[in-house]
C-alpha cells in the first residue's frame, strides 16, 4: 500500500515510512486514502460500507485473518469485537448498523 498511497498522495513514503506514525496529518490523509481507495480485487471500504455492509469492511481490512475458514478463534473473535464496537456507535449515533455486519 505505502507506494501507491504516496505516489498518490505526492509523499515519498517508500523512503520516509515512517511518516505515517510520525506525523499526525500524514497519518490522517494515507487513512483516508486506504478508505476511499480500492484494494484490487476488494472494493474500497467507503464502497464496501455503502453498498455490501460492514462485514465486508473487516474482510478488505483482515481479511486473511479474521474473515473465512482459514480465520483462527482469536481472528475471529477480534472482527466479532469490531462488530460489537461499530454496533455501540451505531446506536449512540441513532443510526442503523445495516445489513451483513460479518464477514
């Protein structure tokens, strides 16, 4: 990701990687990047939220380690912890969660 995100971004990330947990704006602009950019073959997270739910955000972000049958107790158990947290600020937000909350 880092070399595509600072080609995009106009950052020498490759030679600088530390940036992004150095410096606050940085870190601010490549997050939102990998939200709204595509991780061929997933979608982007903002589309994936939108359109496929937010079970589908946790496969494009763990995928390999939280989502399928390949996914261990602890993987899993961490994306039903993100589940439960993203469901916590749903409903303090008086907003609804959605279908297909996992992955």
């Amino acid at each position: 990701m880092t070399p595509l995100c600072g080609t995009a971004l106009g950052i020498d990330l490759l030679n600088n990687p530390d940036l992004v947990s150095t410096d606050s704006a940085i870190s601010f602009v490549t997050a939102l990047w990998f939200w709204m950019t595509s991780q061929p073959p997933k979608p982007a997270c903002h589309n994936a939220i939108r359109e496929s739910g937010f079970g589908m955000t946790i496969s494009i972000i763990n995928g390999g380690l939280e989502c399928g049958a390949n996914a261990s107790l602890e993987g899993r158990q961490k994306a039903q912890n993100r589940i439960n947290v993203y469901l916590d600020f749903c409903q303090r937000l008086g907003v609804s969660p959605g279908d297909n909350l996992s992955c």
